[in-house]
C-alpha cells in the first residue's frame, strides 16, 4: 500500500484487538512522532500532544544540530526531546499484545551508473510531467529567486501554459529600515528572470521590524512546535502564503522550487565543514566537498577500496582524528550498501 499511494498522509492500521501498525506514507514525510515510557506508547503526528507525556527533557546532541545545520532540523529520527523520536525512513511502528517495535522496510539501493544524453531527455521528460500535472489551467504562481530550481519551474510553466497563467513572486525581506534586505541580490535577479519570459513579478515587503510581523510569529509558533519546525525562514513562507491565500484563487497552484535544496545540497551546514579558514568562500566550498563524500563518484572509489588515496576523503579524516572510521578491508559491496 505504501508503495502504490502518493500523497501525505499517516494510518493506523489495526489487525486485531491487540495488534495495530502505525505508518506513514513513502520516506514518512508525514512525520509520525512516538514514545515509548513504562506506562505504554503515546504515538501522534502533532509533537504537543507527545511530549505531554513525556520527561520534556532536552535531547543536548539532536539540540546542537538543529542548532549547527543550516535549516534548523534535527536527524531524521530525532526530536529536540529525550525519548521523543520519528519514524524514520522505512519504518513503521507495531503494537503487538502491549509491546512495541520498529519494523524496517527492506531497503534495496540502486547501483550507480553512468548516464548519458538520452538519459538526461528522459530525467528532463519526467521533470516537466511532474510539473505540468501539479499546474493549474486558471494560474499559477512560483516563488522565484532566480536560482536554477524556480528558474526551472518557471521555465516549464510559461512553455507549456503561456506567460499570461504565470504569476512570480518573492519576499523582500527588511531587517531594518536603513539597510538593503538580505536577499535583494535573490529579488533583483528573479525579477530579470520574470523580465525575461515576459512574467509579472512581483516582491512583496516583508518588514521584520513591523507589529504585523510580530502578530505572525505570534500565530506560526503553535504550529511550528507542534510539526516540530525551527526554522526561521518558515515563518517566510507563512507570510508569502498568507498574502497568496488574500491574493490567488482555490483553482490557483502554487510552486516552491527553491525548498529543493536539500535534494542535492544534502543540508551540509553553511560554511562549517572547516570553520577557522578566512576567506568564507573557501569555506563554503568545504561544504561542497563534504557532501561529495556522499556522491555516486567517491562511493566507486569504497567500492573498489581505493577511497584512502582520495585527497578530499584524507583531508576530512586529518580534521576527524578522534572519530572511528570502519576498516575497509572488510568490507564487501553487500555490507557497504548495508550500511
């Protein structure tokens, strides 16, 4: 079932009286949050309800990546809460006579291949069909920053539906009223994108200095914690799609490419693979190389057992001497892909 549906939901499925599995839909996307005390198992997609009957103690290490990682998450499975955890991917919760386990899909990884023209046709066939199946006859409307992700969205759009059922826009975000926003750079250049495939644009003030910014804080904060959400930039989004909701139609959609990010940047921190260099350029492109460790380019090099001799993999493990690193000796493909 899991496999056969698309969409964002969680389920409960009960085969007898004293047996029931809770799961989610495909990677649980739908986070399901449980905890498991002496007293039974308190299960729910709303952490509030969760942690009511939990210690509401902190969990320090989960605290300090959301507190690391650009994006403000914690690991997957991790809540910010001592026993408070999240299915994670694969997993579904089984209640059986009052005992509780995690049951884990088997996970099968794909092999690494190397791709060529037609390969790249058919990956940009599926994105547009993604794309044009969400859209709407009526309008659509994209965030855009001009960076390649809503840059792409927007592309497909006007191509397939005309400039005239497409609406851009961005928040222009104001930390103060004497100095440019953080992200003029972004607005300007999603402007001349919009310029450019001839789309309205436009970039709506979003003064942080305001009593109507606080008065959205003050209306996020409940739902954010109880989604277990920290991070600051989706309290933008809420401002974007409350002037969405007052401005768009029901037969309107909405598209959000840049949230995209974390399929190809992994959520590396920002400039804090190697923090004590200068220059933050360097810095940033750290960042790069750590997440080349989990490329399809380096994994060859496990698999062939050559992966000591790569000048990235040995500069990462000299800044790393206290962490354990497995012994590739023995090591078969079947355990790496274990792991």
């Amino acid at each position: 079932m899991i496999n056969s549906l698309e969409g964002f939901y969680a389920a409960c499925l009960i085969h007898a009286e004293d047996k029931l599995t809770i799961f989610a839909n495909t990677y649980n996307r739908k986070d399901g949050f449980y905890s498991i005390t002496k007293a039974g198992v308190v299960a729910s997609c709303d952490l509030s309800g969760v942690i009511t009957c939990s210690s509401r103690q902190y969990n320090q290490a989960a605290l300090a990546n959301l507190l690391t990682i650009f994006g403000n998450y914690t690991p997957k499975k991790h809540t910010i809460y001592k026993n408070v955890n999240r299915l994670g991917v694969g997993e579904r919760l089984q209640i059986l006579s009052g005992q509780c386990r995690i049951e884990r899909l088997c996970f099968s990884p794909v092999s690494t291949e190397d791709y060529n023209k037609k390969d790249l046709e058919r990956y940009a066939e599926l994105l547009e069909e993604a794309i044009v199946i969400r859209a709407s006859h009526n309008r659509n409307w994209v965030y855009l920053t001009g960076g390649w992700d809503s840059s792409a969205i927007l592309a497909i759009l006007v191509k397939y539906f005309g400039s005239q059922r497409i609406r851009a826009l961005s928040g222009k975000i104001l930390f103060s009223q004497e100095v440019p926003g953080p992200n003029s750079f972004e607005v300007e250049r999603g402007r001349q994108i919009a310029e450019y495939y001839n789309v309205e644009f436009e970039a709506v003030p979003w003064d942080l200095t305001s009593e109507y910014a606080v008065e959205c804080w003050h209306k996020t904060v409940p739902f954010f914690r109880a989604n277990h959400v920290y991070a600051k930039n989706a309290n933008d989004y809420f401002f974007l799609s409350e002037y969405l909701r007052l401005k768009a139609s029901e037969d309107d959609a909405v598209f959000a490419g840049e949230i995209c990010d974390g399929a190809y940047a992994f959520g590396f921190a920002s400039s804090r693979t190697i923090q004590e260099h200068p220059d933050l350029s360097f810095r940033a492109y750290a960042d790069k190389m750590a997440a080349y460790l989990f490329g399809p380019t380096f994994f060859r090099t496990v698999l062939d057992g050559t992966c000591k001799n790569d000048a990235v993999y040995k500069l990462l493990c000299s800044r790393s001497s206290d962490a354990i690193f497995d012994d590739l000796s023995k090591m078969t493909s079947t355990t790496v892909e274990d792991r």
